[in-house]
C-alpha cells in the first residue's frame, strides 16, 4: 500500500518519527518522481525539526538537522533545476535564523548561555557553516555578516579564556580554535585592528613554548604548527623564505617520522625529480567497471574477483593483484582499502547494484590482501580530530547483527524466540560456531554473541521491536560519528551495512573513514582534561589512574562508572533500554557533579547509544574502540 504525502502528514507522529519514517520509504518509492516527492517533504521536515532543536536549546541537534537539510538542498537542486533557487533561498532562510538563534544564546551578553565548552563549540562549529554558506547561490541578509563577525571574534575570546582558566581544555585544541577564529576574524574585518594578528601570533608562540617544554620531540604537533604556520598571514617579502623553511621543516619531520606520511599540503618551491614522478606515476585504486570497461595500469576492477567461490576465489585474488603489483608504474603510491572500496561500489549501490554476502567475504580477503601487497605505497588515511568528536572504532559482533536488522528484521523473530528458549541451557551458551575470519557469522551466533559478551538482552515483551530500537540508535551513531578500524573483516561487514543503509537510502553520503590517536598520542593529549570511563574493569581503570600508569605527560582527572552487569544469564531490569537509561543517568549525575570534557565508553552493546546521548547533551568528546579502552589506559 502506498500512502499519498497528505496522509503521511496526517499520522499521528512526533517529527523525529515521521522523518525516520520518510527515510526508510525513500528507498522503496516506486517512480523517481515520488522519490523526489518524498525527498522534497523530508527537507521541509528536516528543517521543521532544526527549528524545534534551536527553540528547545538542544543546539548540537539543530546543528544535525542543518547539515543532513544542507545535503538534502545539493541532492534537490541537482535534480530540480529549475526549482534550485527556490530551494537555496529557503536554505539560507533557516542558516540565518539558526544563526540569529545561536547567536542569541552565546553572545558575550547573553544571561544564560551554555556551559563551556558547549558554548565555546557552538562558535566554532557554526563559523564554519558560515564560511561554508558563503561559497553557496543565496543572498543572505545585511544583517547574517554582522552576527558571523560577532560569533567569530566572541568564539576566539571564549577559546582564549578556556586555555587561560584550564577549564578542562586540552590547551592544543582550545588554541588551535582560537587561532582559527581570529583568522577568520582578521579576514571579516579587512582591514583589521592590529590585535587581531597579534592575538593569533601569541598563540603560535605558546604553542612553540609549549612544544620546546617537552621532554622530547612530538613530531605530529610539530607538523601541525607547520600548518599554521602557513596560515598566519606575512609581508609580501616574508612569503618565499618561510614557504622554504616550511619546507625543510617537513621534509626533515617526514625522516625522524616516517609514520607521518607525506607531509602534504606543500610550498610550490622548486621540487625534486623524485617529487615530479610520484606525481605523474599517480595513485593505485579500486575500482567497479561495468563487463567490457577498460582498466588503467593504476586501477584494479573488484567485479570479476566478486565471482569466484571458496577458494579458488582468493586464489583469483591474489593472482590479479600479482599481476596488479607487477605492473603498476615506478613511484605510484596506493589508496588504503577503505576508501579506495567504498568509493567504488557506493555509485553502484546508488545504481541498484546489490551484493550477496559472499561477495563480503571475498571483499573482506580483497581489503587484507591490498593493504599487505601494497603496505610501502599506501597513503596515510586522514587523521580522526578526536576533540570534541564523536570517535568511534568499529566491531564485528554489532555489525554482525545490524546487517540483518536492517536486510530483514522479521526474519530475526525465530532467533530471539531460540534464545529465549534456551535462557536457561548453559550448554547453548558455551557454543561457540567457529568460522573463517573474512566470513559473518549467521544471526543466531551474531545474537548469542551479542547477549553473551556485550551485554545486550532481550525483553521479554516484543523483542524484536526492542532489538530494532538499539539498531535504530547505533545506526544514528555509526553516521554521525568519525569512524575507523584496522580489520578487513569488520571493514566487509561495515560494506554489508553501508550497502543497506544506501539502498534504503537512510544516507545522503557514507562517512569516511580516517586514522585514530594512537593510545600514547590520546593519553598524552588527555593532560588537564576531565575524564569519564564507563567500564566493567572500572575499578581497575581507578586504581591505574591513581598509580600514575595512565599518564603519558600531564595528568588528568579521571572519574570511572561500572557499567551494567548485564551479560548472560543476568538481566538486571525489565529490558535493556531501561538498564541504559539507569547507565545514562549516573553519567548525567557526573556531570551535574563536575562537568567533564572527555567520555570513555567500554560497555558493549550499550557503548553507541550512550556515546551519542552525552555527545549531544554536554558536546564533550566521546570515544569507544572495539578492543578494551582499559587496556590504553593502564588496567
């Protein structure tokens, strides 16, 4: 049955809800022309729901909305061209309303603000929409330029007087905000008071004093004051000679730091012989030809190694990429995996194309197999800036059941049904279905897994409804969030997902995926901050922060919170949401105690759903890896 867009908005439904359901009908509209309809009411609705976040003070929220309506505005005015100014027109409408709006609250004479750092971050992140609008086809108010400069200057003194006061600040960050907003401020202001550059350049030179005071060389903060550096605006006379020791500063930090990669971007000066090759022996990438397409030296098609079966597919497999190997041009380099994959089949799930979950299998072997083959040529994926983000390292076992839960729910019934049958059998529970390492295990291992070691449990009344509820948050989580992981198996299940996820069309654009702190690096970038860990090795995470093993320079506070015991046989609560909601409130009390900068999450299935409620209620930075946090900070 097909609804008309009337009846659709006659449901009795809260906007998130009809949102959420205008995504998922997306994908199963019949014509092009009703999707485009339904495209069309669900950026009317997307902006109707930004209004309602900025009037209900969840700013972080309308700043989502604004960013997925954004997306939904490019998509419609590509595909309605006669209607795209109409569309941007309306956009810019809500950009200057959202910015009169935030504006309001956080203004240096505004009675009741957000708390820092939330305020200093809603300067931030909203300059640089600002920025962003100023490259797109509306004429925006007189008035928008005067509160953009207003933002900008009151972000940099907000982030100025973070550093100053340590309010739990990691003070790199906070500068490096500061710095960004007073160049900013220095070209809205054109022709600027001195200060403003003055301000900029003191920031550049505690950040030198702060590097100097190190008992040894960190050689990435070196590579991003190079990149400031180059930003700071000069003399005319100065250009050359600093574009030259830049230069020689990188290509000095690229040999003491060879895991830094190619220290990019770079002056124009000169440039070796060896420079110039590279750049014309270019970069080695995935691709997804149609039967017949031709292939470059640098390109190797995925389909005719998406065919084969057992074995003698990764046989296939590593023969082509011997071949590939042999034959690529002398001083290329090579995408990673990753995004070299995801660029090559997301077109073609846009197309209709559909995977079987063999293909996964062989996808999952391809990424292992390029990444060993081509480890000295790979490029560096961009690195994660954790502060302030949502970071969050992949894992197999919620994918495991998130692809099923978004293929073919109903399917999952029977399951739950069994394991809610053999609750009681510890000899169920003790099985364990052993497979290859590139194959997804079936739902009723991905399910016990999930209940057995992550926590999860099912409610007795309408399990799969509360199944579908956690799938629902986690998949909010996985698109908003910077992700990441290192498993070419996780990657394929990740592909599995991603290919739901575009066929439904839930996603305007997958996320990328980038380079996380190493261990050392995010302890390190820790000092001063306020920290919460949420665990079930809280205790021992405790006692490592109290012994000193978690420092890897300045100390920081560090509060810890037992996550629910929750894994087979126990269930502490009627159903799993309830036992978050108890987790989500103790977080809440911390925070009401004294407010905290960084959020810590070891707890399973409840990990995503946690990270995205206190990311959005307090903008602290949230992160979970798929391997133990304990572990990075000492326990």
């Amino acid at each position: 049955m097909w609804l008309s867009i009337e009846q659709l908005r006659a449901l009795p439904l809260t906007q998130e809800a009809r949102l959420a359901l205008l995504r998922e009908l997306q994908g199963s509209a019949p014509t092009g022309a009703a999707q485009v309809q339904l495209m069309a009411e669900q950026a009317e609705l997307q902006l109707r729901c930004c209004e309602h976040a900025w009037t209900t003070g969840a700013w972080l929220e309308a700043l989502e909305h604004h960013d997925q309506l954004l997306q939904l505005v490019v998509d419609l005015a590509q595909v309605l061209p006669e209607q795209a100014a109409s569309f941007w027109n309306r956009y810019g409408e809500l950009l200057a309303s959202l910015t009169a709006a935030v504006h309001g609250a956080v203004n240096s004479h505004s009675t009741a603000p957000p708390p820092e750092p939330l305020r200093s971050e809603l300067c931030w992140r909203l300059a640089e929409r600002l920025n962003l609008g100023r490259q797109l086809p509306f004429t925006p108010p007189e008035w928008l330029a005067v509160l953009e400069q207003q933002l900008v200057q009151d972000g940099a003194a907000y982030w100025t007087a973070l550093i100053e006061a340590e309010q739990g600040q990691e003070p790199g960050v906070a500068r490096q905000r500061a710095y960004g907003l007073l160049l900013r401020l220095n070209q809205l202001l054109a022709p600027a008071p001195a200060w403003v550059l003055q301000q900029a350049r003191d920031h550049l030179a505690a950040a030198v004093e702060q590097l100097l005071a190190r008992p040894t060389a960190d050689a990435a903060a070196l590579a991003q004051l190079c990149t400031h550096l180059e930003s700071l605006p000069v003399e005319p006379e100065q250009k050359e000679p600093l574009a030259a020791a830049l230069l020689r500063a990188r290509l000095v930090l690229e040999l003491l730091a060879p895991e830094l990669g190619p220290l990019s971007p770079r002056p124009a000066v000169g440039g070796s012989a060896a420079q110039a090759e590279t750049s014309a022996a270019g970069v080695a990438a995935l691709v997804l030809l149609e039967p017949g397409g031709e292939t470059s030296p640098l390109q190797l098609d995925v389909a005719p190694l998406l065919a084969g079966d057992g074995e003698a597919g990764f046989e296939a497999i590593e023969a082509a990429l011997d071949d590939f190997v042999w034959h690529l041009p002398r001083g290329s380099h090579a995408q990673p995996a990753a995004p070299a994959l995801l660029a090559a089949l997301e077109p073609a799930w846009r197309a209709g194309l559909r995977l079987p979950a063999a293909a996964f299998e062989r996808l999952a072997y391809l990424a292992a197999a390029w990444q060993r083959r081509l480890a000295e040529k790979l490029e560096p994926l961009p690195p994660i800036d954790w502060q302030h983000s949502l970071l969050i390292e992949l894992d197999s076992t919620e994918l495991a059941v998130l692809h099923p839960l978004l293929a073919q729910p109903e399917a999952l019934e029977p399951v739950l049904a069994e394991l809610r049958r053999e609750h009681h059998n510890p000899g169920f529970w003790q099985e364990r279905q052993e497979l290859p390492w590139m194959q997804c295990p079936p739902p009723l291992e991905a399910l016990r897994r999930l209940h057995l070691e992550q926590g999860y449990y099912a409610s007795a009344h309408e399990p799969l409804e509360g199944l579908m509820d956690w799938g629902r948050e986690v998949v909010r989580d996985l698109l908003e969030a910077e992700l990441w992981t290192d498993d070419a198996a996780c990657l394929a299940r990740w592909l599995a997902v991603a290919q739901e996820l575009v066929g439904q069309q839930q996603v305007s654009a997958l996320p990328l995926l980038g380079a996380p702190p190493a261990p050392e690096q995010l302890l390190a970038e820790l000092g001063g901050l306020e920290v919460v860990y949420v665990g079930d090795r809280a205790a021992a995470v405790q006692e490592a922060h109290r012994a000193g093993r978690c420092f890897q320079g300045e100390p920081f506070g560090l509060r810890v919170l037992e996550s629910p015991a929750s894994c087979w046989p126990a269930r502490p609560a009627a159903s799993f949401a309830e036992s978050l909601a108890v987790l989500l409130e103790g977080v809440d009390g911390l925070h009401r105690q004294r407010p905290f900068a960084v959020l810590l999450a070891d707890c399973g299935a409840y990990r995503l759903p946690l990270l995205r409620a206190v990311h959005q209620r307090y903008g602290v930075a949230a992160l979970s890896s798929g391997r133990p946090l304990s572990s990075w900070l000492g326990a």
